[in-house]
C-alpha cells in the first residue's frame, strides 16, 4: 500500500512533462548559444592574435630595410631589391619576417623565371599556398584555395592593408611605392592603422594574398590593400553605399568601415569582419583594437600617416 502511495506521488501528469521538456529544451538553447558566443570569442582572440604577429613581422622588416613593406609595385618595380617584383604584395615581402623563408625562396625563383605573377606555370606553388597566419579563424573558407570567377585559383587573406583614405589615397602606410618610414608618421605610430579585416566575397573575385587581380588599378585598390573609404562613379548602381557628391568629380557612391556580408560583392570595397559588431585593425606600434562600426569617422581618420587628423578614442 505504501509503495503504491509512494508511485502515485512521483508520477508526472502530462502538462507537468511538457513543461519539463519546455524548460529543459530552453536551457539547452541557452547552453548552446553560451558556448557558441564563447567560441567565437576565441576565434576573434586567434585574429587579433595572428594580426599581433603580422606586427612583428612588420617591426622586424622595418628593422632591417629602414622602411615598412612598400605599396604593390607597378609594371616597372620598385627601385631596390626586394621591391623590383611588379604586383608583389606586403604579405610576401613579410614571409622572411614571419618563418617564411623557404616560400620566399620559391617567390624569388618564380620571378626569376617569369616577372608576371599571375602566370600559374611559375607562380602556382606561392600562389595556393595557404598561409594560416594570413587567415582569421573565424573565416574558415579560407583554410583551403579557391577559385576565382575566371577560374583562376589561389590562397586568400582576411588582412588588407591601409592604403590612406578617398581624400588621400596614398597618405596611409601602403600608400608609397618606397614604403614608410617611421619618421614619416607624424600622426604616431599608436594612432596610425597598419592593417585590417576584409573578408573575400563567395566569388573570391578579390582577397589574394599572393598578387592581384588584373582588373584593378593598384594605385587605388587591389586585392590586398585599400583605402579606409572608396568612391564608386554614380553609373555603378550595383553597389550601393552613401551617395554624395565629391567635389570636381560628382556623384559617388562611398563605402566606408561597416558590417558586411561575404554574399555581397559591394562590401569588398571597405573593410569589415565576420566577428560581431566591428573587426580587429592592426596600428604601427603593434597593437591590435577591435574597432566598433559605430567608429567609422575615427578609421577614416586613422587611415593617414601623417594627416594632422585628431584621433579620438577607437576603442
């Protein structure tokens, strides 16, 4: 008799299950989006950690050369060796910097063989290696090469060097064709952005860390450094971006530091990320801030060398 008391008071009726099973299935959500918001903590930690070393590797070529890595050098080079090869990038002039030196190596024979880098038959090797200091964690598409809308395949980046801002284009620490050097950055080197997040559209029409595409101006834009902000002429209506009209120029469409999306092909013109509510930017001295969107103005400002632009806070 006992027993059976005991049964019937531990026995559940069927609303009490239901919300049983409600609140269990509440918590468990609760539980997943915690270790999904934790994970994604640390993949932005893991950017901004590989940014960090990019850092170094950037002191440590200044050390060496006097100056920071060079804009892309055109068609003719860059005068002095290692800034002869023409649409080389900042990532490869880094590689001796960065444990390297066996890719460098293969870079330099490529070269040697044949100056155009977009030539598969010498340059593939350089060209599809995978570089995971190049990568941020979060964005894992890039843990293998793809191919481009023309069929051409290659590695790609999240990193994107600054390059100045639209009303300097050249004014940042890419903008030279001689690269930076310390002296030239009055504006401070803890005030001054190096480098930052840009994730490659699903077309990976741009995003190489090798070289560049064809199709794009490297005194303006390329697949590897960019300005804070870009204008795109008012007959692009692909794109869409702030409209204002640019003084001796017209109608533009700008696109500044904000979200983005990798299903839209307009948000390679500026930079963003794939973390939540801003991206990680690598300044001069080393250091790496993750920088709210809300903070535009401020990037645009701290895309110059030596603008004279007051800086207010990025954090």
């Amino acid at each position: 008799m006992r027993s059976r008391q005991l049964a019937r008071s531990i026995a559940f009726t069927l609303p009490e299950l239901l919300v049983a099973i409600a609140i269990f299935g509440i918590l468990m959500a609760l539980l997943l989006v915690g270790i999904q918001s934790s994970r994604s903590a640390a993949r932005r930690l893991q950017c901004s950690q590989r940014l960090g070393q990019i850092g170094v590797g950037l002191a440590a070529h200044q050390s060496t050369y006097g100056n920071f890595p060079p804009r892309s050098p055109g068609p003719g080079g860059a005068a002095g060796s290692p800034f002869s090869h023409q649409g080389i990038s900042w990532h490869v002039f880094l590689l001796p910097f960065v444990e390297q030196q066996s890719l460098w190596d293969a870079v330099e024979k490529a070269y040697l063989n044949d100056p155009e880098p977009i030539d598969l038959a010498q340059h593939r090797e350089p060209m599809e290696t995978v570089l995971p200091l190049y990568v941020c964690p979060e964005d894992t598409r890039l843990n293998m090469p793809h191919a481009d809308t023309e069929g051409v395949k290659a590695s790609f980046t999240s990193f994107v060097g600054m390059t100045g801002n639209f009303g300097s284009p050249a004014s940042g620490l890419f903008g030279r064709r001689s690269g930076a050097r310390p002296a030239d950055i009055t504006d401070g080197l803890s005030n001054t952005i190096a480098i930052g997040e840009r994730p490659p559209p699903a077309s990976f029409s741009m995003g190489w860390w090798y070289t560049t595409h064809r199709f794009f101006n490297v005194s303006v834009m390329n697949d590897f450094e960019m300005g804070s902000s870009s204008g795109l002429n008012s007959w692009d209506t692909s794109c869409g971006g702030q409209r204002i009209n640019w003084p001796g120029i017209g109608d533009l469409s700008m696109h500044y530091f904000t979200n983005g999306s990798v299903s839209n092909e307009c948000d390679k013109y500026h930079y963003w990320s794939l973390h939540q509510g801003g991206a990680n930017f690598l300044f001069v001295d080393g250091s790496v801030r993750f920088v709210r969107y809300a903070a535009h103005k401020q990037v645009d400002d701290a895309a110059t060398i030596a603008g004279g632009e007051p800086i207010s806070s990025l954090d």
